[in-house]
C-alpha cells in the first residue's frame, strides 16, 4: 500500500497547474526537436535546462520538464519515421516499416495518431505493471545472466528475421552484414581494434545514426530521383485523419505488445529497440494473415509503439530497485536525479520514495500531455508532405548531414554516411532488406560481448551456454520459431505446387 | 556507456548552466582564448571533467574569456594526443582533460608518443578503485580472495568496468603481484567486462561473477545498502566519511594504490612561464568550495598533485603499468 | 545476373572479413577472443552468396540514361558538400548543395537558389542559435 500511497502523492504533484503547463511545454519542444533526424533528446533537454533555472522551478517541475522532453521527442522521432522513413533513433527504425507506407498512400495523419494512441496504452500498462508488480520482478532480472542474454539475443535476431517479407537468404544475409558492421571498432572486451583500417574515426564503431540516415534518408533521394523516370510523382493527399480515433486503437495489439515489451525492458541493457522490435514481429506472427504488413498494415506501427513505451516503463524497475538504469530513458532520468543531489543505487527507493514516485507520475502525465497534445496536431505535421519535393527532399538531405555532423562533428562521418547512402540504394534496388542490417548493427555488439562473458566466466565451456534453464527455455522457444518458419514454408510451396497442377 | 554518458551530459550541461554567472578579467591564467579540450564526445567523463573545471575558472575570475571547451572523440583520446603534439604543442591556451584510463593507453603504447611528448599539469581529484563481493561471499578479507586465487588463478570469476587490460583489470592484477602470483598465473585469471560498475555489480549480486574490481563512485550506493563488501580500497589512506570504516589494500599488506585520476596536460612546447601560470590557475581551481563540491557529487576524492611531482607519478604509472602489460602479454 | 554478382561479392567478402579477423589475437584471459565472433559470422555469409550465385532472384530494372546520370550527380554532390562543408562554411555549401538538389529535381533557377538561400539560413539558425549545435561559419563569417 505504501507504493500506491506514494504514487497517489506524485500525481497529486503532477498534476499541480503549473507542473502541467510546464510538461506542456516541455512535450511540444521535445516533439519539434524529436522530428529532426539525429537531433534527440539531449539536446532538447540542453536547451530547456537554462529555461528550467530561469523560471526556478522546483525540482519535481524540472523533473517533469525533462521527462516531457524526452517523451516529445521520441514521439518526434516517430514523425520523421513515419513522413520521411528517417528513423531517428533505434527504436523508431521498425515504425518505418508500415508507417513510412501508410504515409505513401496518404494516411500519415492515421499513423501519427496511431503511434500517439498506442504509446500511451503501453506507457499506461507499463505504469500499472511497475507499481504491482517492481520488486518481484527485480530478483527475477538479477538471474539474467550472460548466457540467458545470449539466448534472448539469439531468439531476437531469428524472431526479427521473420520481420521482412520476401527472399530469406536476403533478408539473412542482410542481418549478418549488419552484425559485421558491428564488428568495426574497438573491441570492448579486450581493447583490440577490429576493421578499422587504421582510421581513428572508426575506433569508437561506426554510430547508429550514421547508418540510419545514411540508409534510409540517402537512398530515399537516389530512388527518388530515379521514379521521376515513371512520370510525375503523384502529389499524395495529406491533411486530416482519414478514420475515426476509435478505430486507430487496436486495443488486442496494444495489449499484446505492451505486455511483451514491459517484460523485455525489466531485463537491464535489452531496452526499447529490442521490445520494438520484438514487438512487430510477435504481432506479425500473430496477425498477418493476408501479407498486408509491410505494406501500410496500421497493426504494424501500433505494436512497435506500444512495445517501446511499455518497455521504458519497464526499465524503470531495475532502476528503481537497483539503481542501474536499464535504458536510455531510465539512464537520463538518474541523470537528473543526479542533479537533483540524489544517490542512484539500491537504497534510492526506500530513501527518497517522493522523488521516485514523483518521477514515475511525470512520465506518465508526459504520456497523457502527449496524446492530447499531439491528436489535434498530427494533421499539423503531416502537411509536412505538402511542401513540393523539389523543396523538401533537399532539405531532408541537409537535415540528414546535420544530424550526422551533430554527433561528431568531422566531415569523416558525412561521407560515410554518404557511403552508407548508396549501398542502401543498392540494397533496395535488389531487394534485399534494410531493416535487418540495423538491426543487426544494433544487436551485433550486446550479442557477442554477452556470448563472450558466458565464455569467460566458464573458461570457455561451450556447454555452458545450455546449462542454465532459463536459457535453455529461451533456446527452445528459438528452435520452435525455426521449426514453425520451416514447416509453415514448406506448406506454402506444396500449395503453391497443388495449385500449379490444378491448374 | 552511452547510459553514462546520458548522465554526464545531463550533469554537465547543469553545472554548465550555472556557468553562466558574469566573468571579469584579472588574469593569473596564461594565454587569451583558453580552450580545455575533451578528448570525448560531449557528455564523457573527460567531457565534464573540462566544462566543470572551465566554468569554476570563470567563476573564480582565473581566467578574463570563458573558457572554450571542445570536443575530439577518437580512440580513447589518441586522436586529441596527436592533434596536440603535432599542432598545438606550443599553444599555451591549452589544456586537456585525461585521467587513468588515458595514461593506461600510453603505457600500452596505443597514443602516437610516449608521456614525455606532452607536459603534465596536474591531477585535481580521483576516483579510488575497490575490490568488491557479495555481503554473504566466503571471502572476508582481501587476504582470504587472493589467497585463494593464488592456489587456483583460474578457479574465480573477476570482473569489472574495463576491458582485459584495461585499468580496473590492470589494478586487480598489481594487487595479485603483491601477494607473490607469478606473472605465468595473472594469465590464467578469469575476467569479464562490463559496460560500468553498476552492472558488473547487478551480475555480482546475480551470482555471475564472484569478485568484481571498479571505482567506488559510481556503486556506493551498494556499499551503503549493506548488499555488498569492500574487501579493500586502493587508496593512500582511509577515505573519509561513511566510507571510513573501508579498510584499505595497503594496511592488509599490499601496497598498491589505484586511484582513477582525473587532470591534465598541455602541449610538449608551452615555456615553463605558461607552464606555471597554469598550474596556479587549476591550483586556484581545486582550492575553491565549487570543486570540492563537484568532486563530491561526481564521487571524486580531491587530491592534488602537480608540475615535477605530477610527472614523477606520471611516469612511474606508465612505468608500472607498461611492464605489467608486457609480463601478461597485452603488449610485447 | 545482378543477384549472381551480389552472391559473389558477398563471398569474397565472408572470405576478407574472416581472414583480418583472423590476425585479432590475445594470448591471455579471454578464451574466445576477439576473433572467434567474426569468424562464425563469416562462412553462413559466404554460404548465402553461394546461394544467390545458383538461385538468384529475376533482375531489377537497374536506371540507365538521364537518370542514372543526375543519380551519379547527386552522389559527387553530396561527397563535395561532405568534404567542403568544413572549409566553406556551413551557409555557403549548404546554399550550393541545395540549389543544385533543387535545380536538378526540376525546379527553375531562381526557384533553386531561393530554396538554397531558405535551407541555409533557416537551418543554421535552427541548429546553430536554437539547439547550440555549432555549425562551421567558413567564408561567410570570416572565421
């Protein structure tokens, strides 16, 4: 009861006026810095920081100006996923997989609302969840251990295979390539580097914005410009929401991926791109009866948005319990707590209940202010589209090479994303599938260094690897997916055959 | 890291803020545009080592122009040290943030030029390496786990915050050298890095790793939940405060001190007038309220070492850790 | 023949990739090392392109003539303003940049530049005043 009493107590606070005006505030800026490619969260809160000592605001108000600016701007990021097929961060990399089509086909404003709706249900689960159920749970991901992670690594990277439609051996192939790029760098374990060719520039690894943009910004101009061969581009009707809000709910979707992506994100270090994924995979299995995701299918931005939100609400346990944050989002909120002269660790729970409590109830009425906020707005943001090409795809260049620049600032970054830009094309043209090499990029690094932990810590006992029953249950669930995938394709080749003959 | 860096950026872009407060000219700082590089990406820990100690000089009125921070990411500062000592080596608007872990590179020769390439200005505060186990482990004191690590090197899973050869491996491995495990042994440790001490401690708890040796800083709040024990902190002295009752390696018989320092060094050519005129600023610096508080909230312990007795210990550092590195192999 | 190609090229460079990471060796404390990884990701790779070369998909309509052409143009573009960004400034490359993007997805020239004029001067201060990321002043600022 003392946690639901504490909660009350932060709401009660979050709520105040001001502290609503205030995430207000905080949730449209972060939603306007969020929308451009590269540009996150970070620098949206460097900005209102000054803005937050100026007014002097108390601590729980800054907290909740920075939270609802970390909010914004992941819904931001979702904006030029959805519009532009930029994924701005990682987690937004598999909302351009239905939601960039849905914008094709004039239905940016639905996606938009969709995404909005759908993190809100996740952010409300992930809420609930936290306050039944945090330090059960917390003993529970302190049992993750190397080799559990690996099996999860393992059962996401096949699970995510069955994300894009068309030639497995490509879409395989395109996953290995990503887990290779990730390779470039310095090896973490043993400080030796890999790939780098002797460029500096390469030591730290080539960063995830890099390849993003590169990928898909870039290569969208090169196939742009040649689709002008086909004629004029047809000039797609944006505007207003083309169905009703309670039809863009998909409330069974909502639920299944929240519940999915809260349990992910319990487990320190897997985070949100990993439930965003995992998130639209499950779904697809689930629901792609009629081979529509991929293609505009609604289902397919509300399950990776969902999943997201529920799992950076799940990250909020192993921080609240253990102090260690478990994602992005939980390692910029003990930042601010930091700030805030409080000590992360296990004792911040029982020591400083208020403040935590506090910070639990901003991140959810940041999640309400969103949704109101941005409803109204999302048809705002999709005349975006209106503005003619021959302007706005220029200017989508020049805010891809700024949000390169942004991260490193050396010229080294622009043409490799450059670089990154015409082998996407090349991708595309071919048909091979750009989504698996980010995520891959994304995987490949936590993958191994966790598969070389288990190697470590057993002195390099293969076995080890199954020894545990938890992994061993994980690898299980692998080898059901594989043996589901396989028996389901062969089914569709005797049908194919059947018909063949039929006819 | 990047979950670190989140916060250190958070931290810096606050203390940043506070920065903003009038500067007046009354320089005892050498040098009209004084530029503190980071060789980080904004929001590392050199990174806010360079924009906390530029805004207390401009506090302080050390310096009569805000200090420039600037920002050169690249292997582990590498790509700042040869910038520096071709470029800049004469430039005496400069200082640049390192610490341990920079000093770790140079002795194992991965920076393009050894210590004596640049001048070593001083160091303003340190972290203190710990070696930690769970509060219920069957190792209570330092004696009892090297002990047993000298009867079965490969038979305990160590883990901590940097790579293999990386400081917090280094410093465990010096420990285990005072104990008398021979250089064939230190070989045969088993040791798994994490990406900070937070989680190497979270998978100490889970029982994956047995010992883990870090910085104490960042996993204090552990130590003072009672969830773990310090079986030795690497420090001169008992530290002060809560922490005191923290015995340390040196009172149980080995001597090894591994403090993560953090400070600085300027170009190889900067006259000796430069030279002094920026350690008095950075002196100015340490001995002001703003650094001790800080250093306190980024877990720091000011020490202050400086000029000729900074690059004694500087290059008695690379020395210690330069043949370490080779009798295990890391470097020939 | 494009898929046949791609299958090839994926080998050769399963086959590179796996021999530099053969030369990443530690001779202490790390059983697996930091090679192993590379080298198990290295032959299911050069597999799959073996496959592509005996199975590969129809071809793409690959661009040819005018378009292929101003594809190659926007690639020298986008390299040029990459290395002249930090030399010329970040408003005077920008302007070009855009108003040759502009210009080549066929608006007239005055349009052109008043798109470049617009892009530049709008995103340096959107960037460079507002969110404090410095952007190179080059030329147009003397610096």
């Amino acid at each position: 009861m003392d946690i639901l009493f504490s909660l009350a107590h932060g709401f009660a606070v979050a709520t105040q006026p001001v502290n609503l005006l205030v995430a207000f505030i905080g949730c449209f800026v972060g939603t306007v810095i969020g929308a451009l490619p590269g540009i996150g969260p970070v620098n949206g809160i460097a900005i209102l920081i000054p803005l937050a000592f100026s007014l002097d605001l108390s601590p729980v108000s800054a907290l909740i100006l920075l939270t609802s600016v970390y909010y914004g701007s992941m819904f931001g990021g979702r904006i030029a996923s959805i519009l532009l097929n930029i994924p701005g961060d990682s987690s937004a990399v598999v909302t351009c997989i239905d939601g960039f089509p849905m914008a094709k086909q004039g239905r940016a404003a639905d996606a938009l609302a969709i995404s909005a709706i759908s993190s809100f249900v996740g952010g409300t689960l992930a809420t609930v969840g936290l306050t039944v159920l945090a330090p059960t749970l917390a003993m529970a991901a302190i049992h993750f251990g190397p080799r559990e992670y690996f099996a999860l690594y393992v059962m996401a990277i096949v699970i995510v295979g069955g994300i894009a439609t068309g030639n497995p051996a490509k879409t395989l192939a395109a996953g290995l390539l990503g887990l290779a790029i990730g390779t470039v760098g310095i090896d973490p374990a043993t400080g030796i580097p890999r790939f780098t060719f002797g460029a500096y520039e390469l030591y730290e690894g080539i960063d995830f914005v890099i390849v993003a943009i590169g990928l898909f910004a870039i290569s969208e101009f090169l196939i742009y410009i040649e689709q002008r061969r086909t004629g004029p581009i047809e000039q797609v009707p944006v505007g207003r929401r083309t169905t009703a809000l309670r039809q863009l709910t998909y409330p069974a979707t909502s639920l299944r991926a929240s519940l999915l992506g809260f349990v992910i994100g319990v487990l320190p270090g897997a985070g949100a791109t990993l439930a965003s994924f995992m998130g639209y995979a499950l779904e697809k299995r689930v629901s792609d009866k009629d081979g529509t995701f991929g293609k505009g299918d609604p289902r397919g931005v509300a399950a990776p948005e969902a999943a997201d939100n529920a799992a950076a609400g799940g990250s909020l346990v192993p921080m609240l319990t253990l102090g260690v944050p478990g994602s992005g989002t939980t390692a910029i909120m003990l930042g601010m707590l930091v700030t805030l002269n409080v000590q992360p660790g296990p004792l911040l729970f029982q020591q400083q209940p208020d403040i935590v409590w506090g910070l639990v109830a901003a991140l959810y009425v940041s999640n309400v202010i969103l949704l109101i906020l941005n409803i109204p707005l999302v048809g705002l943001f999709a005349k975006l589209l209106t503005v003619p090409s021959h302007y706005l795809m220029p200017g989508v260049v020049t805010v891809s090479f700024l949000g390169v620049y942004s991260v490193n600032q050396n010229s080294f970054d622009l043409l490799l994303m450059v670089g990154f830009g015409v082998f996407g094309y090349l991708l595309r043209k071919l048909s091979i599938p750009l989504v698996p090499v980010v995520l891959g990029i994304i995987l490949g690094t936590p993958m191994e260094q966790s598969l070389r932990r288990a190697m470590a810590a057993s002195g390099g006992d293969i076995w080890t690897l199954v020894e545990s029953p938890l992994a061993l249950l994980l690898h299980a669930i692998t080898a059901c997916v594989i043996l589901v995938a396989i028996l389901r394709e062969a089914g569709r080749r005797r049908n194919a055959a059947a018909v063949e003959r039929g006819a | 890291m990047e979950i670190i860096a989140g916060r250190r950026a958070l931290a810096a872009g606050m203390l940043g803020l506070a920065g903003l407060a009038g500067a007046r000219p009354a320089a005892a700082f050498v040098g009209p545009r004084p530029e503190c590089l980071a060789p980080s990406a904004p929001g590392g820990g050199w990174d806010f080592t360079c924009r906390t100690v530029g805004r207390l000089m401009q506090e302080l009125k050390v310096v009569s122009q805000p200090v420039q921070v600037s920002n050169m990411p690249g292997a582990v500062g590498a790509v700042a040290f040869a910038n520096v000592t071709s470029r800049r080596a004469a430039d005496n608007n400069l200082f640049v943030a390192t610490s341990t872990v920079g000093l770790t590179q140079i002795a194992q020769r991965r920076y393009p030029g050894d210590v004596d390439r640049v001048r070593w200005l001083a160091m303003l505060g340190a972290d203190t390496g710990v070696i930690l186990v769970r509060a219920d482990s069957r190792f209570k004191t330092l004696g009892d786990f090297l002990d047993a690590l000298k009867a079965d090197p490969g038979g305990i899973v160590t883990g901590g915050s940097s790579s293999l050869g990386g400081y917090d491996h280094l410093r465990l491995l010096l420990l285990a050298q005072k104990a008398g495990i021979p250089s064939a042994d230190l070989k045969r440790f088993r040791w798994i890095h994490y990406d900070g001490g937070g989680p190497a401690v979270t998978q100490m708890l889970g029982g994956h790793v047995e010992v883990v040796s870090t910085d104490l800083a960042e996993i204090a709040g552990f130590v003072e939940a009672g969830q773990i024990r310090v079986l030795g902190a690497m420090a001169e002295a008992r530290l002060a405060g809560s922490f005191a009752n923290i015995p340390t390696a040196r009172e149980q018989g080995y001597d090894v001190v591994g403090l993560n320092w953090r400070g600085f060094y300027t170009g190889g050519r900067v006259s000796d007038e430069h030279y002094n005129a920026m350690i008095a600023g950075l002196k100015q610096v340490y001995d002001s309220e703003g650094w001790k508080e800080a250093a306190r909230r980024s877990g720091l312990q000011p020490i202050w070492r400086s000029g000729p007795d900074f690059e004694r210990f500087v290059a008695n550092m690379v020395t210690e850790l330069r043949s370490l590195s080779q009798d295990i192999g890391i470097i020939s | 023949m494009s898929d046949r190609i791609v299958g090839v090229l994926l080998a050769l460079f399963a086959g590179w990739y796996s021999w530099e990471a053969r030369s990443y060796a530690v001779d202490f404390g790390d059983p697996m090392g930091p090679a192993l990884f590379p080298e198990i990701l290295a032959p299911p790779v050069g597999l799959l392109g073996l496959y592509l070369v005996l199975r590969p998909d129809p071809d793409p309509e690959w661009s040819t003539g005018r378009y292929l052409l101003s594809q190659l143009a926007t690639v020298v573009a986008l390299v040029a303003y990459a290395l002249l960004l930090q030399p010329l400034g970040f408003i005077l490359a920008t302007l070009v940049m855009v108003a040759c993007l502009t210009a080549m997805l066929g608006a007239r020239l005055p349009q052109a530049l008043l798109g470049g004029v617009v892009s530049s001067l709008g995103f340096f201060a959107l960037f460079d005043w507002f969110l404090g990321i410095p952007l190179p002043p080059g030329l147009a600022f003397g610096g």
